[in-house]
C-alpha cells in the first residue's frame, strides 16, 4: 500500500501542536498506558486500520504490556486475560466506535461499568484516546497510511 499524501501536513505546527496538547491531556488522566494502548488498538482493529493497529501493538509494548494479551485484544471477551475495568474500557471503545449502521453506541449498562472502575477525570482521558484513534483510524484509512509508518 502507498500512501496518497506525501507530506502529511507536516509543515503545518499549529495540527502538531494541538495534536500533542490532546496526547498530552489523556497521558495526565490517570489511565495506565498499557490500557490506552489496548483501547487504541482496539479501536484501531474494527476500523481497519493497520497503521494504528501496528501503532497500538507497539505502544503497548513500550509500555509494559505483552505479547498474549495484545494479541487477544480481537477477542477480549472470551479471553481470560483482562481485568474487569479493561473489559469496560475495551466496551466502551467498541460501543462508541461503532456509531455507524444504526449501531447501538454506548449504553447506559457500558457507562454505568465504566463510571463503576474509573474516575470522571479517567473517563475523560479514555474518550479522548478513543476519539483521537478514530480521528487517525479516518485519516489513515482515507490516505492509505501503511503499517509501520509514523507522523510527524
């Protein structure tokens, strides 16, 4: 696959520079990493997205998480491997990324999970790593970004 952008925007500092400020606001929300990375991937794999999906596999590398578990994240619910407030986050990924087709979206059964494992200020940080995913999941699919590739 060969991306259709060439420069990616990269001479643009003000895309960047929000960019980071959002990365930056959902690092301080108090969510372990290695759950964001999970999310990101998550996300990433339902859109397609095989950049963010190689991204999200490396991200959870870098922080800490394994082999086993980022390789089941497809399967999260039938596989033995996830924590009871990884499992609401991960539902809570699924359900707000599939908002299209007459898709459910989030329910009040996945909030009231969620709001039982994390803080307001931890659920602001997970629907921000979500929206940011799908964000890129679009750009990256619309531009035919590659795996293995990075921005910036």
């Amino acid at each position: 696959m060969e991306n259709r952008l060439k420069t990616k925007n990269t001479n643009n500092p003000g895309l960047w520079s929000a960019i980071q400020l959002l990365q930056k606001s959902i690092a301080a929300g108090g969510v372990d990493p290695k759950l964001l990375a999970l999310v990101h991937l998550r996300a990433s794999q339902i859109n397609g997205c095989s950049a963010c999906v190689h991204a999200g596999v490396a991200g959870g590398k870098r922080a800490g998480d394994t082999d086993e578990r980022l390789h089941n994240v497809a399967a999260w619910r039938e596989a033995p491997f996830y924590t009871d407030a990884e499992r609401a986050a991960l539902a809570l990924a699924e359900a707000a990324t599939r908002l299209q087709d007459g898709a459910q979206g989030v329910t009040d059964a996945i909030w009231d999970e969620v709001n039982a494992h994390f803080t307001e200020e931890q659920i602001g940080a997970l629907n921000l790593e979500i929206a940011l995913t799908n964000f890129f999941n679009r750009i990256n699919r619309t531009m035919k970004e590659p795996a293995g590739r990075t921005w910036g």
